[in-house]
C-alpha cells in the first residue's frame, strides 16, 4: 500500500460535510488557502495604484507559512514582511524571488546572516543604521534596507532627532540602498481617533528630510482609512487572515479559518457540585457538561474560564452557543449543554471555537483579548487542514 493511501485511510469525517482530518486530531485548525488568496487579491484591488505586500509573520499568523506563503505568492504577493531573521530564512525557502523585510531589523551580528537569506532590514535606529552601513563594501556597493521612523506611535522607529542626525550624514546615507521609508499607526482600529490625522501629517512633514523613495504608512486598518493612507505600499496582516477589527468598517476580505476540537465525555452534576481547578463555578441546579480536549496549551485563553455569575467564553455544537465553565486548564475545558437538550451530543463530536457561529473577532471579545491573539496563539498541537491551493507536504507536520 502506498504512502498516500495509507495516510488516507488515517483520516476521519471532520467536524464539517466533506471535510476529513487526522484520526487522532483532538483538535484541528482549517485553513482555506484559496480565501487567503482571494484575501489579498481583493485588498490588492482596494489600494491600486499602492502596491499590496503580505505580512506572513508569526508563522503566517499561526495559520501555517509553509502553506500560507506559497498561496499568497501565487495570489501575486510580491513583498512579503516578517519579524525575525529566522522568520525571513523560512520564507525565504518557501518564496524565493519574493523582497523580503525583516520588521525587528538588525540585532547586533547579524549582518551575514540578513545578506546570505537575502532579506532587507527595517532599520529603526542610528546604531541599526551604522551597523548595516558600515558593512557596504564601498559607497558603490550600497546595503539594501528599509528606515522605519516614529511618527507617533513611540516604539521601533527613528525619532525626529535621529532623522535630523541621519539626514546631515551623507557618508553613511551613501551606503544605505533605501528601498522603503515606513512607520506604523497607532490608532488605525479608531477610524475617527484624532492620532490618525496628527500621525499622517507628521510622516508627511518627515519626508523633506528622507531619501525620495517608496513609502508605507497603513497596515490592515490603516488602509481603511482611505487612498491618503495608502502612499506607495500597504502592509496587510491580520485582515489577510480575515481579521475585522472594526465592526462598522468592514475590510473587504472573507474568513479563512475555522477552529475545532473534540469531546472526550459527557458528565452531569448535581446542584452544589463544582468543577475544575479552584472550584469556581459550582452547579445550581442539575448541569450537563462537555469535557473538552482543548486548553491554553492549545490557544484558548484562559480568561475564557468563568466562575458562577462570572463573564464567560462560549463554544458551540451544530451551531449553538455553548458557555465554558469552570477554569480553562492546560489541556481541557468544560462547557455547559444542559440548555442543549435538542441537540445530540456526544463523546468524539466536534466543537467549535472559531468558525460560522464564532468569528474570530468574537472568540477574542468573549476571552477578554481581541481576535489577533486567539490567531496566534492557536499551538501545532492542532492539526492544520488546508483547503485549496497547492500544500506543500511538509505543511501540516506538527
């Protein structure tokens, strides 16, 4: 019997029609490749002439890069940004002719390492900008980079002195190949927040002073914002990913990705009856439980553990809402389906934590965080399943 037929005979019918996933999958996590695509495409077309880069960091988001890059490349994603050079080294395996950047920049020695992947540094500060300039050759072989500079937001980013400093040394700027000038908004999320304005006005007013080159401004939300937030390039993340931050302002992108995990019993409490870890919630009247295979080892918070009376996270079984009770522990949660009495429920069957009942903006709300952290916190422990577009086989492992 063949490789693949084995694997195939290892799969069972997962928690939707037509979908199948590992046998031993206590949970999964399933991607759609071709919505990812289709993801960038549309943003793609909301900011031309801008041109639309991808930022595949964090492992894609936690979503999978050795499945999600090739799929935005061949969407057409052209630029792709990471956080670390280890990041950029695995990128750059998966999307060779790709530009590269490299947002936390240069850490100290790490020269060699940015020239032999070929990724571009984000240089955010004077020593960046020595280090990487002092490597040039000669002021004919120039480094390729990009500057990144604070208009407001106060972390990485040269500051109005720096770029003073910078722009009057002309020995050290004529071994830098700035490629990009960039900076990050603070409020993108607040459409109406004031910082928006004043930080657009500022990066403007910083340009006299910068090499005349490609700018970047807007990220997800930042692009919302409209064309004078788009300048020469968008760095789309969370919104790639299908990601709403702003209920009232919805980015024209589809969700990619549906969370699941498995019963593994069913149990009843009495009233007066506690369950999990510090005894938090404790039955008031007869309560029906689902244990389930799933914890923060796994990416569920555990601000989605709730006591009796307390705010609480929710799953859901054939879409109906669910409530977690009790706290989230390592490996396992507990659920209340005693109101789920017309719904058949039993050990093996799927939950879900993210999906059509549950968006990804919800399963933040109800956990107390936003959706970006629910996305990248979700561990390998979960089986990645990948719809569309070409997997590489290596894609799923872990």
């Amino acid at each position: 019997m063949s490789e693949a037929a084995k694997a195939a005979r290892m799969m069972i019918d997962g928690p939707r029609d037509g979908l199948r996933v590992p046998y031993d999958a206590a949970g999964v996590v399933v991607v759609d490749l071709q919505a990812l695509g289709h993801n960038w495409q549309s943003l793609r077309d909301k900011v031309a002439p801008a041109e639309c880069a991808a930022v595949v960091k964090g492992d894609c988001y936690g979503l999978g890069a050795a499945a999600g890059v090739p799929a935005l490349c061949a969407a057409g994603a052209k630029t792709l940004f990471v956080a670390t050079v280890q990041e950029a080294r695995q990128v750059r395996g998966l999307a060779p002719d790709a530009t590269i950047y490299v947002l936390d920049g240069l850490l100290p020695g790490t020269v060699e390492e940015l020239l032999e992947v070929g990724a571009l540094p984000v240089l955010s500060s004077l020593p960046e900008i020595t280090e990487w300039g002092q490597a040039a050759p000669s002021r004919k072989e120039p480094r390729a980079c990009a500057i990144h500079v604070d208009s407001g937001l106060n972390r990485l980013g040269l500051s109005a002195r720096e770029i003073q400093e910078l722009a009057h040394n002309m020995h050290l700027l004529d071994r830098l190949d700035v490629k990009l000038v960039m900076s990050h908004l603070a409020c993108a999320d607040e459409p109406d927040h004031p910082k928006n304005a004043q930080q657009l006005e500022v990066f403007h007013s910083l340009q006299p002073l910068l090499p005349s080159v490609p700018l970047s401004l807007a990220a997800s939300d930042g692009l919302m914002l409209g064309p004078d937030y788009h300048f020469d390039l968008v760095r789309p993340g969370y919104a790639l990913y299908g990601g709403q931050t702003h209920p009232e302002r919805n980015c024209p992108v589809n969700p990619i990705v549906e969370v699941y995990s498995r019963v593994l019993q069913i149990r009843d409490l009495a009233p007066g009856q506690s369950v999990g870890y510090s005894a938090t919630f404790v039955a008031e009247r007869v309560t029906r439980l689902a244990v389930v295979a799933a914890g923060y080892a796994d990416g569920a918070p555990r601000h989605m553990s709730a006591g009796s009376g307390e705010r609480h996270g929710w799953v859901a079984f054939r879409g109906r809402l669910a409530p977690i009770v009790g706290r989230v522990s390592m490996d396992l949660i507990t659920v209340d389906i005693t109101d789920l009495e017309d719904v058949e429920i039993n050990r093996g069957d799927w939950v879900e934590f993210v999906g059509p009942t549950i968006s990804l903006e919800d399963a933040g709300t109800s956990a107390g965080t936003i959706g970006y952290e629910i996305l990248t916190r979700l561990s390998p422990r979960f089986a990645r399943v990948y719809l569309g577009g070409d997997v590489p086989a290596n894609a799923a492992e872990g």
